[in-house]
C-alpha cells in the first residue's frame, strides 16, 4: 500500500498502464454529485471512478478486502478516515472471490488519511477503508479502479 499527498499523485506514472490517464481523469471529478463514472479516454474495461459521499464506521463492523483485476486509489476530498492495510499472504478468506471482491479476516495496520491525501492498494494489500479517523466522521472520496 502507497500512502502520499494528491500533489505526488504523478510520481506514480507508470504503476501500470493508463494510469497518469486514470488518475487525470478521476481528479476531474472532484466536484461531480456521488455516482460511478466511466473512463472514455482509455480502452473500455480500463478504469472508472467513483465519487463517494459517507459516514466512517468502527474498526469491528467491517472486513479486509481485496481486488485481483483493479488497483485502487482512493482519493480523500474531504473529512478523512482511517484505513487498515495487511497482505494477503496467510490471511484466512472468510468471503470467497466475487465481482473483483475477496473478503478476509479482520487484521491490519492503521493508516490515517486526511484531506488531501491517497493511498494505492495493489491486489496483494488487503485493506479495510471508511473507518473512524477520531470517532465517528464524514468523508468524500474518490475511489478509482484502473486495471492491473
């Protein structure tokens, strides 16, 4: 898992292909209403974005997950929240593979995340997003998916 400020975003150019891309294209949508948002200026199936709107929750009441087809950059634009990250190697899969999903049990360093930060999950980075950063919270975040 990456963890950095949005002004070193494009020092992550090349992770894989079409990100600077993607990434172009999700920062546009900083001011889009919440919703999912297909990426047209790379190949179908390549990335999309989702503005997300919510209320963070407590550490027990979620699961680490994964994603095998897509990386993730989540984007914080507003409130922040603190997010769980461990590898995958040796956790025990308590929701099998579905949809680009994997559920595993609960483990995990914390990571806090602010406004005006992103962090990227590879498909080895198990996380656990959207929890309390001190208590309960808001947040508006960008999730962007780009294809590994």
């Amino acid at each position: 898992m990456i963890v950095d400020k949005i002004e070193r975003i494009n020092c992550y150019n090349g992770i894989v292909p079409g990100f600077q891309e993607a990434v172009a294209f999700a920062l546009g949508l900083a001011d889009k209403p919440a919703g999912r948002y297909e990426c047209d200026t790379l190949p179908a199936g390549t990335a999309f974005a989702m503005v997300q709107e919510g209320e963070t929750q407590p550490y027990e009441d979620g699961m680490i997950e994964a994603h095998r087809r897509y990386l993730d950059v989540q984007i914080m634009l507003e409130g922040g929240e603190t997010v769980y990250y461990a590898d995958i190697d040796g956790l025990t899969e308590t929701v099998p593979y579905k949809d680009d999903i994997v559920f595993y049990e609960k483990a995990g360093q914390p990571a806090r995340i602010e406004k005006g930060m992103f962090y990227l999950v590879l498909p080895h980075d198990g996380h656990l997003p959207s929890r309390y950063l001190d208590g309960p919270g808001r947040f508006r975040k960008i999730v962007l998916k780009v294809l590994v």
